[in-house]
C-alpha cells in the first residue's frame, strides 16, 4: 500500500465531521430538553456568525453595519483579533459577543498530535458558537446571517441554533467551503465529497442564500436545488473609499515614514513634515484670511514628479494567491528598468515601491525571499514592503496608490476578491490575475488588465508606468473606473459610478429583511408621485 500524504488530513477530516456531528447532535438533546424559550424571536435583531477575525472579514463588518443603521439589533459572533471599524464600535445597537479561538499551537502539532487534538478543537468551536446562540443572546434573534465558508461546524450550528430558536437563516455565500479543502487533499478525496454533502445538506435550506457572483448564484440552484430566497450582492466599497488627495497621501505617508524600513537613501530626498519621498509642501500666492485686514501664505501639499510609483496588493498568505509570482513579475521589471537606464536613458521607467497588506501564514517565507532576491541581484529600482494598517488607513492606502495588483485565483471559480472592488472605490486601475468569472468585475482594458503569468504582469507594468507620473494609460483607466454605471441601472450612483455597499445593501437586502418599512417607503414614494403628478395636472 503506497503513502498517502494526503492521509493525515484526511482522518483528521473525519474526525471533524464526526466529532461536530456527534457534538450537535448531543447539544440538541440537552439542550430542547432544559431550555424552553418563552419568546418568540425578537422584531428587529439579527446575529451574524463568522467563525473567523471579524476585523479580517469587511463583508460582513459592512453587514453589521447596514443592520445596525436601520436600527436592528446586531450582535455579531466572531473571534476577537484585529480593530473592527471605529465606526462599528461606535454603534450603539451593535454588540460583540467574542468566542473562545481554539489555540492556534493545535494546527502546528505533529500529525499524531494534532488528530488527538481535533476534537478538543471542535468542542470548543461548537461550545462557544451554541453558548452565544443560546446563552448569550437574551432572546431569539429575528435573523442569523452566516459567512461561508468556513463550513464546518459553522453552517451544522446555524441550523440547529435556528431550529432551537426559531430564527430565520440567510448564508452569505463567499465561496465553497469544499473547493479550499480540494486545494489541500485533491478533488477526488473522498474527504472533499464527504465535506460537499456536509455542505450541501446544511446549506441548500435556508430563508435566503446571497451569492458575490451571478456565477456562484447559478452554479449552487442548478447544482444543489437551493431552496429560500436567492440574492446577488455584489460587493461594493463603502462609501469613505475615495481616491486621495494630496493633503490626505501627505499625512498618510508623514504617519507612515518612520516605520517603513526600507534602505531611506533609495526615495528622493525628504525632509518629514515638510516633505515625504510623494509630496512636498508648497507655499500658495498669498490670499485673505476671514479677516481681510491681514495676508498670509497657505500652504499646500502636491505630489512630487520624481516621486516613485507606488503599487499594491492586499493577500491573505494562504496557497489560493501565488505570491510567487509577483516575486517573478517585481525581479523581471528590476532587469527592464535597468535595460531601459542603459539604452534608452531619457525615458526611464520609476522606481516602484510595492505595498503588501494582509496577514497570514506564508508571510514570513515570501518576504524573507524577497529580501535575498534584493540583496543577491542588488535591486536598485524595486522595493517591497508588507504592512498591516488600521482599518481607518487602507482605504486611504488604496487611495494613495497609482496601480493595484490581485493574485487572487478562486478555488471554485466562482467568486471574485474584495481587494478589487476595495480598489475601484478608490479608482485605482487594476492588474488582476484571470480566472473563471472576473469578468464580472474586471474589463480589460477599461477598468484593468487582466494577465496569466508574471511575464504578462511585468509587461502591463511597463506600459501603465510609462512616462510616468504622466501615464496616458493610467488617467484613462482611472477616468473609465470613475465614469463606470451602476450594475444596477435603478442604484441611484454617486458622480455617476459605482452605487456604493450602503445603496446597494439597501436596494437588494432591506426588503428582505425589513420587508415592512420597504413596503412602506415605495407605498409613500408612490403616493408623493401621484399628488405631484396631479398638482401638475392642475396647473
């Protein structure tokens, strides 16, 4: 019998399922027999679920957001990590209810260890998740909106909790918990089929499904015969994601120069606060003050032309992104940079200064990578550097930035990378690597470049970067992300782009859920259109 090294996760996957199957199971017993709610779910409330860092999943921050806006109670379940946004703190119908993480020395435990350790793991997921559900909560949530994936024990608990509670469940679809674990065993582990029936047994009922993509939508109705109410929310950036101005890229980056541990002699020359490697302050023509009887020099920021061109990607650091071939694409543009100095001196190309931002576990071992390509090839036009921001600064990040760079590649094909649609709020043209459905989001050569190896990217780079800071190829990608109509053509649009998440929630999610004050708008809508129309008659 040949090794399977596959194996081990594989009975660990067992073990999961059986243990989460086991322990749901138990809960239901217990817990139908001691607890007899003596309310009905409560009017106006909704519990959302991610089994996760809440700071880490925008999504369904923004959720909470738009719940708790229109006066619903929310409490949202998740593991506490990184800052929520300060405006989702500051709510005062929002409440946390942080579960216990399972120690996260459990998952770099050596293989017998670990399978020992798995049910440990699940029974504190499944104790924390039902605790809040049923403990915590006072009353029945009205809603329980659950991010998939993670799948398991997420979606089992949802439906038991509902079935306990009587609640009403809506599963935001982000992609198929299943497809990630193929990624890691193969698709033709009998593990992954174990987990698609998991999934689809306690996915395919529920009062509403929301899909990201028209694809993912289409692929589980004919696939799974989802039953409930069917909704495409695509993502959008909220409505502070806007392209920076100077003023708002001076202070971001006099914030941000004292951490950033690149070689300093590489940037132009600065002089913090006066000037950063972008900006520079410069004294206006003199003008009045709201006292006329006195003249004073404003000042302002601008950019500066030598400045160098700022790049950026945002990555989780797990296997679905390719980091390494952004590797690839930064070492092949160091070689033309170089080859352009040498043969074509009057048209140089920038130096680039490339933003990583995210967290995960491969972080340590691309940047360590990338700092022994630097110093092994004597890197002169290429810098890289991986930070993580408050939630405050990365749209101001984005904002600042002048090409965005997504190695997302889905594992169902299905979804599309928030990191995108993040960018276009903030009109910053886009690299994207291609895969099934981004044309969903991405036209190329219109809003972006779609490429499909390193080669492609550094190319792309090039020709965005020409001339550079006065692209011709930039400004119009820029101008077509500003000018780009609503998928919606009902959304009512902010300077004729994108509708934003608040408009787009509150067109495709508000009459499901406050179905009521819905009605009652379009009811007082109509009735104002008539008395107008027939004022007009009068006339």
């Amino acid at each position: 019998m040949k090794y399977d090294p596959s194996l081990g996760w594989d009975i660990a996957l067992s073990i999961e399922l059986f243990v989460a199957a086991i322990l749901v199971l138990m809960a239901y017993k217990i817990v139908k027999t001691i607890k007899n709610d003596a309310f009905s779910p409560e009017y106006r409330s909704v519990a959302i679920l991610v089994l996760g860092d809440i700071g880490r999943s925008p999504r369904m921050m923004y959720h909470a957001q738009s719940f708790a806006g229109h006066n619903v109670q929310t409490y949202i379940i998740a593991y506490k990590g990184s800052k929520p946004l300060p405006s989702l703190l500051s709510m005062s119908h929002v409440q946390f209810l942080y579960i216990p993480e399972p120690p996260r020395f459990i998952a770099k435990l050596p293989r017998a260890l670990f399978l020992l350790a798995m049910p440990a793991k699940i029974a504190i997921q499944v104790w924390g998740i039902l605790d809040a559900f049923i403990f915590q909560i006072p009353h029945p949530p009205q809603y329980i909106l659950v991010q998939n994936p993670p799948t398991i024990p997420s979606l089992a608990l949802v439906w038991l909790a509902a079935r306990l509670r009587g609640c009403k469940v809506i599963i935001d679809w982000h992609n198929l918990g299943y497809t990630i674990l193929a990624m890691r065993l193969g698709e033709k582990s009998k593990f992954v089929s174990l987990a698609e029936k998991f999934e689809k047994t306690f996915g395919r009922t529920a009062y509403a499904h929301l899909f990201v993509t028209n694809a993912m939508k289409d692929h589980l109705v004919k696939k799974w015969d989802l039953q409930g109410k069917k909704v495409v929310l695509h993502d959008r950036p909220p409505s502070y994601f806007h392209q920076s101005t100077p003023s708002e890229i001076h202070d971001l980056f006099v914030r941000l120069m004292p951490f950033i541990d690149t070689d300093l002699s590489w940037f132009p020359n600065y002089n913090l606060p006066a000037t950063t490697p972008f900006t520079e302050v410069l004294k206006s023509p003199v003008s009045f003050t709201a006292d006329t009887s006195l003249l004073e020099r404003r000042t302002m920021p601008s950019l500066r032309h030598e400045r160098p061109a700022l790049l950026i990607t945002s990555t989780s650091w797990t296997p679905d992104e390719d980091f390494s071939l952004l590797i690839e694409a930064l070492r092949r543009y160091e070689i033309k940079a170089r080859h352009q100095r040498s043969t074509n001196p009057k048209h140089l190309l920038p130096k680039v200064l490339m933003f990583v931002t995210g967290k995960g576990p491969e972080r340590a071992k691309y940047m360590r990578e990338l700092q022994h390509l630097k110093n092994e090839e004597q890197w002169e036009w290429v810098r890289c550097m991986s930070l993580w921001l408050e939630p405050e600064d990365y749209p101001r990040l984005l904002g600042s930035c002048d090409v965005g760079i997504s190695l997302h590649s889905s594992s169902s094909g299905l979804d599309l990378p928030m990191k995108i649609v993040d960018m276009f709020g903030c009109h910053l043209p886009v690299c994207a690597l291609n895969f099934a459905c981004l044309n969903e989001l991405v036209k190329d050569k219109h809003n972006g470049l779609i490429f499909n190896n390193a080669e492609e990217l550094t190319n792309q780079l090039e020709t965005l970067l020409r001339g550079f800071p006065r692209s011709e190829m930039l400004e119009n990608l820029r101008s077509n992300i500003a000018s780009t109509e609503a998928r919606s053509p009902s959304s009512r649009t902010r300077g004729g782009g994108w509708n934003t998440w608040e408009q787009n929630w509150d067109e495709k999610i508000k009459p499901l859920v406050i179905p009521e004050v819905s009605q009652k708008s379009d009811e007082w809508l109509e009735e104002f259109l008539n008395r107008k129309r027939q004022n007009a008659t009068t006339q």
